[in-house]
C-alpha cells in the first residue's frame, strides 16, 4: 500500500514517514500544498495523511479540491486544529477520519491500518483467502495456522494480490502501490517476487497470469 504524508513539520513528517515504513507501507513525503495537489492529479496513493496548516495551500481547501474532482482517495487529517468546529469541518469537507496532534505515532499507525482495510473492504484485521491467512496488524502470514516467512517486499506484493481478488491487475499496478519515490520498483521486479511467492506457497495462491495484462487471484469457491 503507498502512503502520501502532506506534513510541513519536518521533524514530525519524518517520524511518521519512519513509523508507516516500518509498519509495511510504501510512504512519499512532501512538505508543500500546491506540490501535493499537483501529485495527487496524476500518481495514485492508497490513502493520504494531510495536514491543514501547510504552505501554498491550506488542507481543507486542498481537500476540497480532492472532493470536487471526485477523488474518493482516503483521507486521514492530522492537525494542531482541534477545536470541534475544525474537526466537524475537516469531516464534512470530505476527511475519512481526524486526529489532533499531539499524538501518539502508534495510533496513527492503526488508523491507517483501518482506514485501509475499510477502502479495501476487508473489515477484519485479518485477510483470509483458502488457508492462507495474512495479519494485517503484524503482517504475519500463516497456512493453516504454521507461520510462513516472506521478504518484506514479498509481503508486501502479496498484500496487494489479497486485496484485489477476482480482477486483473498489472505488474505496473502492484509496483505503483508498493513502491515510493525513495525506492522505486521495475515493473520487471514483480515478475520475480510473484515467481517466489508461488514458490513457497504452491497451490494455496491460485494466482493465474494473464497474457499481456497481469495477474488474477481466482476468487474462493468455498
């Protein structure tokens, strides 16, 4: 999953960009409002972190903007803002969810966590599809309970897969959603953590190529 951080406190844009990291996630960071508005009109994210105070343009206008042009991304505000009337209108301007600083990095981690799984429409924290199971809060996967070790990139491409059941998508897709501008990922670099995925996994990832589109994960007849 890849993350935009629009956070123009150094110190804090950086906590978060290192806690999200190391909770999975492919994370950009940009400090500006009209740099972010500018972005979001042509790279996709998974889910957006957005301050209000920023330079160029404030949050909630940005926000607006997001809204206007029909943009359904999720949206998780973090600001200073925390009179009720500011949070009232962060969340009916079009915020998914909103949270005052301070805060606990931790917390932002697990709304981020949720926030996902509802715009993926996997309510559970836990992803199952035949014996595989994935912990989405752990990033743990199991077969039928026995705990199988993957290459973070490994899982991370799985997560993707998981979440996509039943539609084709490409390796230019998967590498768009796991990837950020500090680590960005060849296309031809999925071919190779697909290949290893069905390796150690076998029959349990019924995952079917597609010639000249991508992948299917066939959906569970059970």
């Amino acid at each position: 999953m890849r993350i935009l951080i629009l956070e123009d406190n150094l110190t804090l844009a950086n906590g978060l960009k290192s806690a999200l990291e190391q909770a999975g996630y492919a994370v950009d960071l940009l400090h500006d409002g009209q740099q972010g508005a500018n972005l979001l009109k042509f790279q996709v994210y998974d889910l957006l972190l957005l301050d209000l105070g920023l330079p160029s343009i404030d949050g909630i206008d940005l926000l607006r903007q997001l809204r206007r042009a029909n943009n359904a991304l999720p949206v998780l505000i973090i600001s200073a803002r925390d009179q009720l009337d500011h949070r009232i209108e962060g969340l009916d301007v079009g915020a998914d969810d909103y949270i005052c600083k301070p805060f606990e990095l931790d917390e932002v981690v697990a709304r981020t966590r949720a926030l996902l799984r509802r715009s993926t429409q996997k309510a559970e924290p836990v992803i199952q599809h035949g014996r595989l199971e994935f912990a989405t809060v752990n990033r743990q996967l199991t077969v039928d309970g026995n705990d199988i070790e993957l290459h973070r990139r490994e899982l991370s491409v799985l997560e993707y897969i998981l979440t996509h059941p039943g539609r084709v998508i490409s390796k230019e897709q998967i590498a768009e959603h796991i990837s950020s501008f500090d680590d960005d990922i060849n296309p031809v670099a999925i071919e190779t953590y697909i290949s290893r995925l069905r390796k150690k996994l076998g029959e349990d990832l019924n995952l079917k190529t597609v010639r000249g589109l991508g992948y299917l994960l066939e959906l569970n007849n059970d």
